[in-house]
C-alpha cells in the first residue's frame, strides 16, 4: 500500500476521534491523533475475523490506556465489528455502543476491559500466557494450532504505573516471544511534559527485564512497517518504542498536553481538515477508498479463520484437535469432590478441592503470590506453567490478578490467582475489572482474620471482607469447614459471569453438624434452630463455630437460639424477602458475629459483634479471647 494512501486513512482515524470527542463535549483526542499512523500499519499486519470476534487463533489487541476510545471506536467501525456511524456520534452517551473506555461484552472487537492504567500491560501478558499455555497443550512440533501475536498500545502513564513493572517482569522471565507493546512515546501527560516525574531510560528498563527493544518515528509508515515485522519474529517479548506527537495532525494544538482529555475546538478541528485536504464542512467522514482498504480485513479474517478450521479437521492436527476440544468443553461431572469429616483448617480443605477440579478439568490452572505453601494452591504433580498448570506468579499480587483476568477472557480457561487474604489490598483495581467485566476468575484468599495470629495486625485483614462484599458483582465465600467449601465452589462453578473469591483459614474449624448439600446457591441457611426462638446468631466461616458454641450456652439459660451460617454474603442478599424471612426469623432479636469490621451486617441485625480496632501479634486463641470471639464475650454483649 501506497504511503498516501496510509496518510489518508491515518487521518480518517485522526478526524473520526476529533469528531467524537467533540460531538461528545468530552474524552480524549490527543492519544487517538498520535496514534492513528500506527494503528493504519498495524491493520495490514493484524491477523483478525470482524466476523467472529471470539476465533481463538486471533490476534489479541489491547488498548492499555482505554482512555483512547476515538482510536479504538473508529478502528471497530473501519474494521467492520458491528459500529455504524451514528454509534460514534452517540460516543459517551447513555446507553450507546461507545462508552467513555472500552468495555468487553459491551462492543464487538474489545478484548478486554481497559481504563486504569497499566492494567491493560498486564492484560495482555495474560492473553499472551494463555496462549502459551494453551499452545504447549494442543501444538506439536511439526504442527501449531495456536500461533498469534499479542499486541499491546500503551503510553508514558500505563508504564508509570507500578503494576507494569511487575507485569513486564514475568513476561521476560516467561519469554513470550509472541507479545509486541507498541509504546506510544510522546513525553506527555495531563500536568505537561514527562520531565516532571519521569527520567528514567525505558530501553534500559526493558532490556533489563529480559525484552527485545525496537524503537521508531511513530509516524513515518515505512519504520512502523519495518520494526513490527522484526518484533513478529523474535525470540523474546518486544517493545517498540514509537516516539510520537501527540494530537498529531491537529494543528496548534499538535504536542500540547492541552490536547490530552478535552476537545480541540471546531475552529481548530476545521482547520486541521483543510491542511490534511479533507472536507471541512463534514463531519464523521470517511472517503470509499479509506473503507473499502480498511474493510478488507473482514473478507480476509474470515477465510484465515475459515483456513484454520480446516487445518484442524486433518490428519496431522487430529490429536492437536481432541485435547483442544478437551480444554473448550470441561465435564464438571467428573470431579470427585473430597469429603471432610475432622477439623481442619478451610486453607486446607480448599487445597484438596483444587486439585480435585484439576485432576477432573484440564483447563483449569493457577498460581499464587509466592504463597503456595501457605495457600495450598499446589496442583500436586500437575507440573510448572507453561506446560504445567502451576504458575509461579512472584510476588506481584496486582499483575497476578490482571493476568489472571485476560487468562479467563482467552477463551477455554479456568484460572484462579492466590495471596493472603491481607494483600488482596493490592490486586484490588483487578477484582474491580473482573467484577465490571464478569469475568470467572476464582481468588483465593488465606489467612482470613485475626486468626493469622503472631504475624500481627499488619497481616491480619479487618475491613477486607466488607469491601469486596461492597463489589458488585462479586462473590465472597468464607466457608465454616470443608462441607461449605465443597458446595461454594460447585456453586461458583456454575456463575460463569462473575469473579468469586474463597476466603479461608488458616486455623482449624471443626466439622459443622448439618450436611449443607445443595443449600448453598442461597447464600445462608439455617444451620441450628430452636422452636420459639427469641435470638438470631448470624456468622460466617471460623464464627459459625463461635455461634454454636454460643447456641449451647444460652440453650443452659432457657434461652431458644437459631444460628444462621452465611458462606456467601453476596448471594444471601440477592434472595427474595420470604426466603430471608424463614432463615432469620423477623420476631427475634439478631445478631451478627464475625472476627472482622462487619457493617455491612446492620442490614439485617440489631447488633454486630465485630472488629472496631486493628489486630495484635499473639496466639490465635488469645487474640479471639481478647477481642471478645470467645462464648463469654459474646454472652456479655447480647444479655
């Protein structure tokens, strides 16, 4: 293709995000104008079906700084995804296609949800490992079922961002030789120039952390063509630095941090269409020419993907094709779920029920934070990624779980990320995404309370359990014994748009004494309950035990108790009010018992017997002794 031909549809792109942003009275133009000479060559070298936005041998392109929505709204609508002109008109209004930052599921093409910077680096790691993993399952040597690119656009900001230097960092030590980050360096961030907060030599960093480092004028078509086709065939991940103006091509405005998240102006968009030789009385306008080259990736998408189906269907590629299908099709009937009938830590009931869904589903894998002995998240015997199913993540809990994101959104996977339950402070923003995005990843959190004991208050979480059950979306299960744990996770199975996080002990909880089979998709059940009874006791994991004991007592004054255990939280609010009504009876006085800030309990309970300060290093007995998790403390509150 001809360089003008490429400068044409380059500011095609250009004026569409000039446009929307405009029409919108808000967003950002500047990235999308920077970037557009980029996206043009990368177009010709993306292997990509419009058609089928979900073809597994794709390529994957993540937009890391999200906030570029004119780039990507106008690349889907060239590309042929399903956007029509009047969804970019629509940018940033209710209810439209076109949301402020890309959203997965939202709009066709978007492979994953983007906005908090950085986490987009991490993202595409994941895509790029699961592929990896995926590949060293299905290929053989003489035959590749999986062989794409991931490519990644990022700017100054999401490398700022610390979770990128965790992310880059495995993607070195991993060598994911099919993961391009196209960095679109043009020295600029909303306050003004980089000089004011970053000085560092990226190149350097980058070629410490184990990656190929490519660099070019971001804007001349010949040097972009030349250091994408290197980066497609090296032996180590690459980055190419792309130096760049930003609001490339907007006049005045051209290398402006002004130009960042505020429209340019229809003075100042009217004369940069007049200098480019573009109509300056139209408004979303693409020429025949511009659609017609860039559509071509729909006709051409669809016979690679149409040449890849057939591949899979000879003789060479049969054995390839029945463990892929074994990935994309698991048999949760064939999990033998393990039985509990002693006292144990819920860290180790989990652990046991991991490797029996493993065993069982081939397409389920995971790792932890450095904390597998603790966790007890080893699939024993089950190998190390990427042939194995163990991933050692390193200590990088916020890249971990934005990783562990994308592997769930790369198509036949099942992934689950670990840490204690403490630094799950740190991979908040990617329990966010998961929770907004719907997306099954299963957290493990150990080490759930002041139960933690002599490693103290620095490690003993106190507000965590009311903060992600504050999280739409997203399910928090604190199972009292391994019998809870069985049914929560044949549960969360089964809730395929939605994270769910299992938060567990690292104490010893004994056997409850009702079989709880098929009474936890509600969330709570009545685990004890006397007739006439004037008191609720409500709690969750370790307190259930609590709860009972304090049943007992009180059951020795004459006193009728029914105690209420709530694995699921999120789930117990969702049922309807005669279901809520029959567990915890509205004629009695209610009360909630858990090691932790519980607030959250006051939508049911007249009191909460919780957490009001931070922990202390000690015992675990002593601790629940001293902050008044004991039958006499309790007692002392409720009569």
């Amino acid at each position: 293709m001809s360089n003008k031909m490429r400068q044409k549809m380059a500011d095609s792109i250009r004026f569409l995000a000039a446009d929307m942003v405009q029409s919108a009275n808000s967003g950002h133009p500047g990235a999308p104008m920077g970037l557009s000479d980029i996206a043009v060559v990368l177009s010709e070298h993306l292997n990509h079906n419009p058609k089928n936005p979900s073809w597994l041998n794709r390529d994957r392109v993540v937009f890391s700084g999200g906030h570029a929505t004119g780039l990507i709204y106008s690349l889907y609508y060239l590309w042929g995804y399903g956007l029509e002109i009047e969804d970019l008109k629509n940018f940033r209004q209710l209810d439209s296609k076109t949301p402020g930052h890309p959203e997965f599921g939202h709009t066709a093409g978007v492979e994953i949800t983007t906005g908090p910077l950085g986490q987009g680096i991490a993202n595409a790691v994941g895509f790029s490992m699961a592929s990896k993993f995926v590949g060293a399952q299905v290929n053989s040597e003489t035959a590749k079922v999986i062989d794409h690119k991931v490519y990644c656009l990022c700017g100054d900001g999401d490398l700022e961002e610390g979770i990128s230097y965790e992310a880059c960092s495995i993607a070195g030590h991993n060598k994911l030789d099919n993961l391009i980050l196209i960095y679109d360096s043009n020295r600029i961030t909303i306050e003004g120039s980089t000089d004011l907060s970053i000085s560092e030599n990226i190149r350097m960093r980058f070629e410490s952390q184990g990656w190929n480092v490519l660099e070019c004028d971001g804007h001349n078509f010949d040097e972009i063509d030349n250091v994408i086709t290197a980066a497609k065939v090296n032996s180590k991940p690459t980055i190419i630095i792309a130096n760049t103006l930003i609001a490339k091509g907007a006049g005045i405005m051209e290398g402006s941090h002004h130009a960042h998240g505020a429209p340019l102006g229809k003075d100042v968009i009217a004369q940069a269409k007049e200098d480019a030789g573009f109509p300056t009385n139209k408004t979303f306008y693409v020429d025949e020419d511009v659609m017609a080259r860039f559509r071509c990736a729909v006709e051409k998408g669809d016979l690679l993907e149409r040449e890849w189906i057939h591949s899979l269907k000879t003789l060479p590629l049969m054995e390839q094709n029945e463990a892929l299908s074994a990935l994309q099709n698991p048999d949760f009937s064939k999990i033998q779920w393990p039985s509990f009938d002693k006292a144990d830590a819920t860290r180790n009931t989990n652990g046991k029920i991991l490797n029996a869904i493993a065993k069982a589903l081939p397409n389920f894998l995971g790792g932890s934070a450095d904390l597998s002995p603790s966790n007890k998240t080893e699939l024993v015997d089950m190998g190390v990624y990427p042939k194995g199913r163990n991933i050692y993540f390193g200590i990088r809990e916020h890249a971990m779980a934005s990783i562990t994101n994308a592997i769930a959104l790369y198509g036949p996977l099942m992934p689950f990320s670990a840490t204690f339950f403490v630094f799950s402070d740190y991979l908040k923003p990617a329990a966010r995404i998961a929770a907004l995005t719907g997306i099954q990843q299963f957290f493990i959190w150990t080490h759930d309370s002041i139960g933690v004991g002599e490693d103290g208050p620095t490690h003993q979480p106190i507000e965590h359990l009311s903060q992600f059950r504050a999280l739409p979306n997203f399910y928090v299960w604190r199972p009292a014994d391994g019998a809870e744990n069985v049914e929560a996770w044949k549960t969360a199975l089964e809730m395929k748009k939605s994270p769910s996080a299992f938060v567990c002990s690292r104490q010893n909880l004994s056997v409850l004494p009702l079989p709880v089979k098929g009474i936890i998709s509600n969330g709570g059940y009545l685990l004890a309950s006397d007739e006439n009874a004037t008191i609720t006791l409500m709690a969750s994991g370790s307190e259930v035990e609590l709860a009972l004991k304090v049943k007992e007592a009180l059951n020795e004054k004459k006193v009728h108790v029914n105690v209420v255990s709530v694995p699921c939280y999120d789930l117990f609010i969702e049922q309807d009010k005669t279901y809520i009504d029959s567990i915890i009876k509205p004629n009695t006085k209610k009360i909630a018992i858990e090691a932790a800030r519980g607030l959250e309990w006051y939508r049911f309970a007249d009191e909460v017997i919780g957490m009001d300060t931070f922990g202390a290093s000690a015992p675990a007995d002593k601790l629940f002794a001293k902050f008044g998790f004991s039958v006499e403390g309790v007692l002392s509150k409720i009569i």
